[in-house]
C-alpha cells in the first residue's frame, strides 16, 4: 500500500534521510521506531507533503506522490495524526469531528440554495457515522464537552476520530500513546486493533512506547541517524544487535513485551 524507494532528505548540512526504502502491507499495523534524531518524522513529512524530498520515491497504492500538496494526498485516502493534537478548543467533540469529513456539499455557498435536500442527507449520513467513531473511541459520553476540557489522551483519540471521518484507507500515527495516562493507552491500543481488525484499515505508527510497540504491530522497521538498520517483526527486531545498540545504547535487556 506504501512503497518508500532510497528516499534522501537534507536540511542544509545535515542528512536527515539517507536512502530510506521500506513498505507497508494492507491490511497491517507497521511501527517506525528509533532514537530521537533518527528521522521517524520527517519519514512522516514527506509521506504526508509537508516536506519535500531530496531523492527517490514514495508510492501510495501504485500512485508516485511526487508533487502532491497535503490535502491532495489525504483526498487520495492517506491521512495522519500529529505528535501535538490541534484541535479547535472552543468547539464541542462533535463539532469537532463534523469538520472533517471532505467533499461536503455545503462547502459552496451556492448549494445552500440549490441543493438543500442533498446537504441534509449528508449531515445526516456524517452525524451517524460521527456517532458510531465516537463509540470505537469511547468519545460518545463526552460528545458535547468542548475539546479544549478533554485530557491529552482524549484530545489524541479525538484527533483519530477526525481522520477517521476522512475515511482513510492508510493511517499515520504520530506517537499516539505520548504523555497519556496507562488508562487511557490500553483504549488507544484496543482502537488501533480495532480500527485494523474491523475497520479493515492500515496503520503506520511511530511511538517510543516499545510495549505498545511490541504488542500490536505486525511489522517494526527501526532507523537511525537517517538510515533504516533493521525491520522485521517485533521479536527479531528486539534481539537485533544494531538495535540494542542504536535504540536501547547498548542494553542487553530486552523489550518488556
């Protein structure tokens, strides 16, 4: 679904990526780790456009994204969450939700007076898919709280939620478990399973929790100073000696999985 082909990026005298290629199979929950300064996220960047590469090539579902502004890629079905949740503070999470969801009939001025019928019908179709996004995230009992009330974990899952309601086909998770309470991760994790198990989505998901890590992706693929220095699943990928001595600096202790 995702093809990354000896993708280089640079900030003037400093490789931030430096021939990177890897994939993401539909259908799975991939998780891009490494120490910090390793290029997780300008990996996400550039797959997303909001930076522009240097060298080589990113595919999504066979098309070349080369180009592609980020809205151009998230119409395309390729979406992400980012590491600080932004998030309009002073609407409710139903407000909230209800921005996302893109082609509204009701975004041109003039089909207010030509096309009323066909917006209702469509508010009506987005408040009920809001409301079944809000029960997955377990976001329903709060769905009249302004956002800016809700916790760091909430505002996270609620910023799932607005991509969701883009009905994406691939997910890009920027540390979604980071600075969010042991409760509140055990939701996010058991959303992410769902959102693969009966959603049918894929996921790409850079995070330092490594438990999380270790307990729902398929695949990890691990970088380091620019460089991809191992992938495979989470066990192999934890007895790698390049990793213990990149991401655990050397530790013989293993993941806590």
């Amino acid at each position: 679904m995702l093809r990354l082909e000896n993708v280089y990026k640079n900030f003037g005298g400093i490789q931030a990526l430096s021939g990177v290629s890897f994939r993401v199979e539909a259908g799975s929950i991939t998780g891009l780790i490494g120490p910090n300064g390793s290029g997780k996220s300008t990996c996400f960047n550039l797959i997303t456009g909001f930076y522009d590469k240097d060298g080589g090539e990113i595919y999504f579902n066979g098309e070349n994204l080369e180009g592609l502004r980020p809205f151009e890629i998230a119409q395309r079905g390729l979406s992400r969450t980012f590491q600080i949740s932004q998030i309009p503070e002073r609407m409710t999470v139903f407000e909230n939700l209800l921005l996302a969801p893109k082609g509204q009939t009701g975004e041109k001025i003039t089909n207010v007076f030509l096309n009323p019928n066909r917006i209702e019908e469509e508010t009506q179709e987005h408040l009920e898919k809001a409301r079944g996004i809000l029960k997955l995230l377990k976001l329903y009992e709060l769905r009249n709280e302004y956002a800016g009330n809700l916790s760091g974990g909430q505002k996270k899952l609620l910023s799932l939620g607005r991509v969701l309601l883009t009905d994406p086909i691939l997910i890009l998770l920027d540390e979604p478990t980071a600075g969010v309470n042991p409760t509140l991760i055990n939701d996010i994790i058991q959303a992410i399973k769902r959102l693969r198990d009966e959603e049918g989505k894929t996921l790409l998901i850079v995070e330092h929790n490594m438990k999380l890590i270790s307990q729902i992706c398929d695949k990890v693929i691990v970088l380091d100073f620019g460089r991809k220095i191992a992938e495979g699943t989470p066990q192999e990928v934890q007895n790698n000696e390049k990793v213990l001595e990149a991401y655990l600096a050397g530790s013989s202790k293993k993941w806590d999985i």
